[in-house]
C-alpha cells in the first residue's frame, strides 16, 4: 500500500490518520527497495496508480487508490510520472518485476447513491458507460456483475464492463500504461464483479500476467475464473490457513481437505497467489498473539503451491484488525530487519529459491499432505532427493510432539542426511529411510538433503 510504506523523508516517526492520505511515495518506496529485496522477494505490487477522487468521505479518503477517477493521470500524492518510472526502473535494475493494481470494475465518486457527475471522470465521462444505480447483493452473482459496491456516502459507479466499447477503451489505456512504465504484472481488484469474457479481454490486451481478487472461500467458485484470467488470489487456502493456525483448537482436517480441493479444481494452481494477509482482512496476529502459530501458518502459505505474497507489516508482525486498522504505516517499524518474522520470511524465501534451484518442476509439483494428525500436517513438494518436507502445526508456543516420518511418506532414502533448514539441525533416516522427529516450541520443521544444500548459504556448517 504505496501511502503506507515509506516516505520521500524517510521519516520513521511521521503520524498517520488512517482515514486519509499518510504521505507514502514512491520515492519513499524506491529507497526502501533494500528492505524488500534483502527478505528475498523479486517483485513489488503496488496500489492503483491513477488520479483518484479527491474527497474525504465517512470512509475515509482514497489514499488506497481503488477510487479512480481519471486514468490518464498518476496519483500526485504518490508522486509524478517520472518517479513512477523511476521506480520501474529501480526495480528492472535489481533483476525484480512491478506488479501494479488495476480497478476495471469501477470509478469513484463522493455523493448521494447514484447523484453522479458522469462528466467529470476521464475516459468514461457518458452514464451509458455505467450500468444503472444498484446496491452490489453479494449473495447473487449477476448483481455483483451489474450492480454498485459502495452506499450513500461513496458510490462506486459500475462499468459496463461487457460493453465493447467499454472494453476497447480499456484495452487502449492498459496498453499505454503498461508501455509507459513497463509494467511486468497486473493485479485486478473485484474480479468476481467483472464478467468473463472481460477480465480475459483485459488480460490479452495488457499481454503480461494477471493475477485477479475473487474474494470466496469455495473452491469452485474461485477456479472457475482461471479460464478468464492466469491467476488468482487463493482465498480458499488463505480462509483454511487461517482455521487451521490461529488457535491451538485449529481445523488441520479441513486444511488438508482444502488443499486437495484446490488441486483437483484449479487448471493451474501454480498461478495462484498465497497468501495470509492482506489490506482487506484481518491481520493475522489480531487473531492470535502467538509467535508459533503465526511463524507456522506463513510457513505453510510460503512454501505451499502457487506465488507467495506477503503483505506489508506481515514481516513485523502487525496485528490491525479490520479495515482500516489493518493499514498501518509501515515507518513506524523503523524498517526493523532483526524482527524475528523478517528473518523468517528471509529463510522461506531462500528454502523456496533453493528448490527451485536444484529441482526444474518444483513449481509445477503439486504439494500435497502425506500424512495429518489432530495438531500436525505434514507436506511435501517436490521429486525424489530434492522434495521439500514441511511439518506445520498449532501446537503454540508451549507445545512439543514427537512423530515418525515413515520413508514410503517422504520419499527419504535410508541412512539418509537431512537438516531443518530453519534450525539448521541435522537429522538422518534409519535403515528404512523412516526418520524420528521432535516439534519444539510448536515451531515449523522444514527438511531438505544435505546433499542439496552445498553453495547455498542455508545450514552449510
């Protein structure tokens, strides 16, 4: 969230009414690219970047950058044109990728319902443009397609997203932006409220990957949209995630169950986005304090199939609840690279890297759970002598448990050398390949080869 991350001063102390613009830039941004790069990230996804309605509404104001208002014309209060290219630039210099936030949806207006003003937003100044004047009933899906999120207060008016006129002024626009500020990636806010045949319009006239919201937990639902569109945000994992780790009293079955949903549903679950927080939900610790049970669940979302994202704050363990309590500025962490969460996304970035690495399908490989009981799940991704096995559990802070990781689940061979990569402890199989394991604190296991590990700065003395 681009005016929440860093400011132009670099100021650490700098209030912030989380109602209104704070004075994040993206200057600010391109001088904290550090911050992100040395946690092992190689892309940024940053907040709309157009000219947004200029009001502050019972909402709050748009410092959030869904409520546009003309496209041809940057956000000033994220800065110019050229400080958008600028960090573009900043970011193709480090070998990263720019992933920008695209509302098709809707535009944004402070008013009365539907007391619009059509005339005053750039392109689509005309009310044909829009579909007539309705509140969104999320619970019927042609509503959501045709009619306006928003209330009295700030309306939302909907795109006739289906129209092709509509849909080649679009294609027209996306096409400059992406052109203008060689943009590598789009994320495509209220996906589920733009019909199919738009949303894949869209994507092949951007011609880059897109990665769209349907904000469900049903995997059906949420699939169903991969014909449309490359990838997709994957709220399922992220609502069975969240069951599974944020209390002791979890549900690791409907996890288990979740996770082999959403392989036999999606076509492709490696475009999926992972995730465990964002600036729509809760954040995590609001839920649970425990420092295990968050080191696990992150843990899970970062090495399971598809993209890992992760949310600014997640790394500091922020805990804001609600909207917009869960748009904290980032600066007032002092940018703090000892944070024990910082750390540990560093190293599950860096396992994941390694993978990769030294196994040319690891992303293609389905992980899959090979064995759960009521507090445990145990995963595994990847061939024979390059898998990746993570045991994950909620056990909490206090917790400890012992099991047995039988060879024909791992893949292990006999008398083989393996090491958590996140302790740095060395384990080897018995003359079976089956290996003895103990869970301390409730912390997260994740066992690799010894072999594998050579040259890669994890665990090597």
């Amino acid at each position: 969230m681009t005016d929440r991350f860093a400011r132009t001063d670099g100021s650490t102390t700098a209030s912030c009414d989380l109602g209104d613009y704070c004075g994040g830039t993206w200057k600010g941004l391109m001088n904290k690219l550090d911050y992100i790069q040395n946690m092992g990230f190689t892309a940024v996804w940053i907040s709309p970047v157009v000219k947004n309605l200029d009001a502050l509404t019972a909402d709050g104001s748009s410092y959030h950058g869904y409520w546009a208002h003309d496209i041809y014309e940057v956000n000033t209060n994220f800065g110019s044109a050229a400080d958008l290219v600028s960090l573009s630039d900043a970011l193709h210099e480090r070998g990263m990728y720019l992933m920008v936030d695209i509302v098709p949806n809707h535009m944004g207006y402070a008013g009365c319902g539907d007391c619009v003003d059509y005339s005053t937003f750039n392109p689509f100044d005309k009310k044909s443009y829009y579909h007539p004047f309705c509140l969104i009933d999320y619970n019927n899906h042609t509503s959501m397609e045709l009619c306006w999120e928003g209330d009295n207060t700030v309306s939302l008016p909907d795109l006739r997203t289906e129209d092709t006129t509509v849909q080649d002024m679009w294609a027209t626009w996306i096409k400059q932006l992406v052109a203008n500020y060689t943009i590598d990636g789009l994320r495509i806010d209220s996906t589920a409220e733009v019909d199919k045949a738009s949303l894949k319009a869209f994507e092949s006239a951007a011609d880059i990957y897109a990665i769209g919201e349907v904000f469900n937990n049903n995997a059906d639902y949420v699939c169903g949209y991969q014909g449309s569109i490359s990838g997709l945000m994957n709220y399922p994992l992220y609502y069975n995630i969240t069951s599974a780790f944020s209390s002791t009293s979890g549900d690791i079955k409907q996890l288990e169950n979740g996770i082999n949903t959403m392989k036999s549903t999606c076509t492709d679950t490696s475009l999926l986005g992972s995730f465990l927080e964002n600036h729509d939900n809760p954040r995590f610790p609001s839920l649970t304090t425990d420092m295990a049970l968050a080191k696990n669940a992150i843990a899970f979302q970062m090495l399971a199939d598809g993209i890992p994202v992760i949310y600014q704050g997640q790394e500091q363990h922020f805990s804001g609840s609600s909207t917009p309590k869960n748009r904290e500025a980032l600066w007032t962490s002092g940018y703090n690279t000892a944070a024990t969460l910082y750390k540990h996304i560093a190293k599950l970035n860096a396992i994941r890297k390694l993978a990769i690495e030294k196994d040319e399908g690891y992303l293609t490989y389905n992980a899959y759970p090979v064995w759960t009981d009521e507090h445990t799940i145990v995963m595994r991704k990847g061939g024979n002598d390059t898998q990746v096995i993570g045991i994950f559990n909620n056990l909490g802070s206090s917790g400890n448990a012992n099991l047995t990781l039988l060879a024909t689940s791992s893949g292990f061979d006999a008398e083989m050398e393996v090491v958590d990569l996140l302790a740095c402890e060395k384990f080897t199989t018995d003359e079976k390949g089956d290996l003895d394991v103990s869970v301390k604190g409730g912390v997260p296991v994740v066992l690799y080869s010894v072999l594998q590990i050579k040259g890669s700065g994890l665990c090597e003395s």
